[in-house]
C-alpha cells in the first residue's frame, strides 16, 4: 500500500465515519483510498462548510470530526472552521493536501507553510515527512485532539508522500483512566461553600462535554445552590429547573448580572473563560471562586481560584457533597429572580405583531422543538436573543459557538448534526448576514439526505452590529444590503421554502417544514427594534437586594 491508503487505514482504526472536504489535484491518492475504505465522504461546496460540520460533529459526539482540503486556497478556506472548533472545545483532525516536498525550497505554485500557518489555530499539527510515521502522526492528533480540552489539530500530507510505497499498521488507543481530584482540593471546596451564605454555580461546555449534567443537577438539588450557564452550558441542567437561571453571557446588565453583583462565592463548573469573560462578572476580582473542572483554571486577573478542584469534574462534584452541609442556610438570593426571569419570557407568549419579535419567535420554537430536538444558532443578534430565550431540558440541543463565534456555522452544522442524530429533528437558526455566507451548503444537505430546517431572521442586514453601533454613536453605518428572495433560493435548489407573513403562520409552518424530506427554508421578517428596547430596560434594571 501507499502512504494515503496506510493513512486511511489508521483513520478507519479511529472510528472515522465521515469525511467532508473538497477534491484537489494533491490529495488524489487520498481519495483513491477514501472510495476504497469505511469511510463516506461528504463532498462539499467549501472548505469552511466542511471544517464548521467536522466541527459540530466533534461537539455532539465527544469524537474528532475531519475535514479535507486540497493545498493552497483549499487550505485557507479550512481555517475559519478549524479554528472556531479549537476556542469552542471541539475535537477535529483537519487534513491538507501539499507541494511535493521536491519542490517546497522554491516559490511554487499554490504552496504556503501550511503548518507554520495552521500552527496559532490549532493544539497540535505536523506534516507527514516520510510514509512509516504516518501511524504515530494520526494516533497522536487524535489524542490530542480528543483530550480535554479538546480542540483542532492538523496533518498536512505531500503529494509525493502519499504516493509513495508504505509499510506498518494503526497503532491501538491508549486507555483512557479518569483522573481524580486531589483530597484536599475537595476538602477545602466543601469548605468554602458550607461557608457561604449565597453560592451560585456557574456551569460550562466542560461540564457537558464531560457529561457531568446529572452530577450537576444532584448537586445543586442537594446544596440548594441556584445555577447559570454559559451560553455553551446550555441544558447541563434543566431550564424547568427550580434552581435554574438561565443563561449568562449578555454584555448588557440582565436580571441575572443582579444575583452575580450578590454572591458571595461562585462555583465555577467546567467553565471556560472564552465563553464568557470572567473580567464582565468580576471584574474586580473580589468574588471567591472555586474552580472544578478537568484541567488547571487559566491565568485570568478576574479569575483566580480559592481552590482548584482537578479531576473528574462528576466524581469531584460527589465528593464535595459528602463533605458539605448547608442546613439552616437562608434561601438563596438569588432565586428571588427567577419568577422575574420566567415572566419576562412569558411575556411574548401571546404577542403577534409583525415582523415577528425574536423573543415571540424563539418561544414559539421552543413550544414545536422536542426535548431532545438540536437547534444550531448561527452568530448575529439572533444569536444573542437565542441565548437569553432559548432554553434546554438536556445537554447538547442548543449548540452556539461563543469561544470563535463563527459567523456562517448553522448551515453546515444542521447537516453534521442530522449525520450524528439522524431520528431527531434540526433546526439550524440563522441571520440573513450569516446564511448567505454558507448557503451553498443547503445544495449538500440534500444530496447527502439530511432534511433539516433552517430558519432565517431576516432584517436586511447585520443587525448585531448595526445594534452596538446604536450603543455606542447612536446611528449606524454600512450595515445594510439586500437579499434574494430566499423562498425561490430554497426551491431552485431541489428544497422547500416558505415565507412567514404574520405571526400566527410561524408554528404551523414549522411544524410542515420539519415534516418534509428534502431540507427546507422560512423566511421570517424579524423585528430588531427589540434589540434597543432590550438596551434600555437592560440600562434601567435595579437590583432590589
């Protein structure tokens, strides 16, 4: 065998599924043996729509997700998507073709340093050099791709390398043994938080990513301990939660910036500082923290811990429990936002003004979409309005990505997501900014057979910028274009489209559209007036103590 087919075996041996990518003169050998393997692979129509559903299959699965790109431009396209999976914790193997290594002395055609280039964006990378450590290079980014916290690697392959004969085998996956947190970390956090009058815990991707979500629930349950999540810990425990307070992560003061400003200790639980930055809740760096996650806390002078809590962050949370006791505490301060926070959601309930109110269009989302349904937001003011109003009964049914924040990820992530979890319904919810940057893809999804539904928020423009813009100068500027008509878009290319004109069309439209076969499309005019009327009572809340 050649060294391509000796690298696809040792993908095969990974547990490789699916690759996406785009077909290029460099990676020929490649894909010779792709067609003669396990392994489906899934033609795009650009390399960031196949590095963002590589992505998206990383985050649902725990497993890495690869794309494939020719050298050069193919190349570069990749890096939008491998990059928004590295900040977002997503294990993913990017693979490029490259310049025969006869001729990467010279100026050559195509050629750039693609380690050198994909080196700041992803844990680890290399170039396969000579075919007998193919097997070593694969096992090792898979390990590291995969090891929390996980993130992207990349292995760059010379045209002549891959050709060339190849002798070995894929090397067996190491065991992987939990890790436990040190005795007197617990001991010192059971402390801390018996000594608290009123804890709150914060909870991220990594409690998620560990599947920590029932550690977590029992937990706090047992403690009495109110809980917020990051806009990635979305699920981790129920939003119908007594002791749930939705979401964190707005740059504008909400409801729960008040139950912050009051703790007197945070219980930060597989929290990542990329997704939300420690200096917008503490910025002072006054609140005790402990920290409890599967690695070290990172260097933040916002962020410094009373105690680090390492290890299996379920295990870790069990012991802390057998040594706390809270009896006797008053009720925490916290929760008395809680009927606040339910009542300003229930509020647009009823509403049916048109264009649609994003709070009105994500609730009645929220009513259609099952407990374990996916919705995959794309970044925009959507995005914002997702996070804060949409809410989740179990861990991974709302995925945002807010370490990178990729614009254009929804699209192709509706297609990986529907790969991973094809009897469970999808909804990939997008700006009309972020969808005509990947819409390409919608022309995948129905050749690979992934109906999904993407709803579009349509507001002519960049609406999240055009809504800081508003903040910051009171005006905006350069914000604003047009759109095709999205409806005729969808059914040009073999799909369903539909378009809502008043509001009380949106649930059963849903409801049709996700009945269909092929992927389909709703337009739905958006009102983004709401996003500074947001501001302004977001400016007047006071917190009453």
């Amino acid at each position: 065998m050649n060294t391509a087919e000796l690298l696809v075996h040792c993908l095969e041996n990974e547990g490789v599924e699916y690759i996406f990518g785009l077909p290029g003169e460099e990676n020929l050998d490649l894909l010779e043996a792709i067609s003669h393997s396990s392994i489906q692979f899934i033609t795009t129509r650009h390399e960031q729509g196949a590095a963002f559903m590589a992505d998206v299959y990383g985050r649902l699965t725990g497993r890495a997700g690869v794309c494939l790109s020719t050298l050069g431009p193919g190349a570069t396209n990749l890096m939008t998507g491998v990059a928004d999976a590295n900040l977002d914790g997503a294990p993913l193997v990017a693979i490029t073709g490259q310049v025969g290594t006869d001729r990467m002395h010279i100026e050559s055609h195509q050629y750039l340093d693609l380690v050198a280039m994909f080196a700041p964006v992803t844990k680890w990378n290399a170039q396969i050099v000579r075919p007998s450590i193919t097997p070593e290079i694969v096992r090792k980014a898979f390990k590291i791709a995969q090891q929390e916290k996980p993130g992207a690697v990349h292995i760059d392959l010379p045209e002549n390398i891959a050709a060339m004969p190849a002798a070995g085998h894929a090397l067996k996956q190491d065991r992987k043994e939990k890790v436990y947190a040190s005795f007197k970390g617990i001991e010192l956090a059971a402390q801390a938080i018996e000594n608290a009058n009123n804890p709150l815990i914060l909870v991220g991707n990594g409690a998620i990513r560990n599947h920590a979500h029932q550690a977590l629930t029992e937990f706090a349950e047992a403690l009495n301990i109110p809980v917020a999540n990051s806009f990635m810990g979305k699920g981790v425990i129920p939003y119908t939660h007594p002791l749930a307070l939705w979401s964190v992560g707005l740059q504008l003061r909400d409801h729960i910036n008040c139950a912050l400003e009051h703790t007197d200790l945070i219980i930060a639980v597989g929290y990542d500082l990329v997704e939300y930055s420690p200096k917008k809740w503490n910025p002072q760096g006054t609140i005790p923290i402990i920290h409890i996650a599967q690695n070290s806390a990172e260097i933040d002078s916002s962020y410094i811990p009373i105690v680090e809590v390492v290890g299996d962050i379920s295990d870790s949370l069990k012991e802390i429990l057998k040594r706390t006791h809270r009896r006797g505490k008053p009720e925490p301060y916290a929760l008395q936002f809680r009927d606040e926070i339910w009542a300003d959601y229930q509020r647009y309930a009823q509403d049916d003004e048109f264009p649609i109110k994003p709070q009105k269009l994500i609730y009645d989302l929220r009513q259609v979409m099952g407990a374990d349904d996916i919705v995959i937001s794309d970044v925009g003011a959507h995005k914002m309005w997702m996070a804060r109003h949409y809410h989740c009964l179990q861990p991974n049914t709302c995925l945002i990505s807010n370490g990178f924040a990729a614009m254009g990820i929804a699209v192709p992530g509706g297609i990986a997501a529907k790969l991973v979890a094809p009897n469970r319904r999808v909804v990939a919810v997008t700006g009309d900014g972020g969808f005509m940057m990947n819409c390409q893809e919608l022309e995948t999804a129905l050749r690979v057979k992934t109906p999904f539904v993407t709803i579009i928020f349509n507001d002519g423009g960049y609406g999240l910028i055009e809504w800081k813009q508003h903040q910051h100068y009171g005006h905006s500027e350069y914000i604003k274009f047009g759109n095709p008509d999205f409806v005729k878009l969808a059914e040009s290319m073999g799909l369903k489209g539909y378009r809502i004109e008043k509001t009380a069309d949106f649930i059963p439209t849903l409801k049709t559209a996700l009945e269909q076969t092929v992927p389909t499309v709703i337009d739905c005019p958006v009102d983004y007036r709401e996003n500074l009327r947001f501001t302004q009572r977001a400016g007047d809340l006071v917190c009453h103590i």
